[in-house]
C-alpha cells in the first residue's frame, strides 16, 4: 500500500464529483466548478477508484469520511463484476 495525493471536486454537501491523481512529478492544479471545491488530500493507493462511492467530503474538518454501510456494497458490487471479467481482463 502506497500513500498518494488525490485532489477531491466535491460539491458543498461534501458528496464528492471526481477524483485526480497525477503521475509524480507532475505539477497541476485541480479546479472546480461553480458551487464546488477542491480538498487535497493523501490516501492510500488502493482505495482511490472507490473514493467517489464509498467517502464524501466532512467541509468542516476538511477531510474524507468514509459513508456508513457503502463499503460492503460496493465490495458486493465489485464481487458481481469480477465473476463477469474474462481471465486477464481489468476493471477501470
């Protein structure tokens, strides 16, 4: 597991809208639109595809939080997906 910096457009209910992640080394600024805001933030690699379905945005404490009961559904989810995927095919 690798800690990386992800930028965070979310809008000001804290429901998140996309996730970035830049290759290292690369300088780039993440802005959004009207009515939203940018959280940068370092989480661990492996949870950034799921970030936008199972966190939303605490605006007060300026942090993730992760939103009761949407991690197992999504595993659920996931798991429906995968039996479906072909041998060495990937979900992106």
């Amino acid at each position: 597991m690798t800690a990386v910096e992800v930028s965070v457009v979310h809008d000001h209910d804290g429901r998140i809208i996309s996730v970035s992640q830049f290759a290292a080394g690369v300088k780039a600024m993440v802005v959004g639109g009207e009515g939203q805001s940018v959280l940068m933030t370092t989480v661990d690699d492996a949870v950034v595809p799921e970030l936008i379905r199972t966190h939303k945005v605490d605006i007060e404490r300026g942090r993730l939080v992760e939103i009761a009961g949407a991690s197992s559904g999504v595993a659920r989810e996931r798991d429906a997906l995968a039996s479906l995927l072909l041998r060495g095919q990937h979900r992106d």
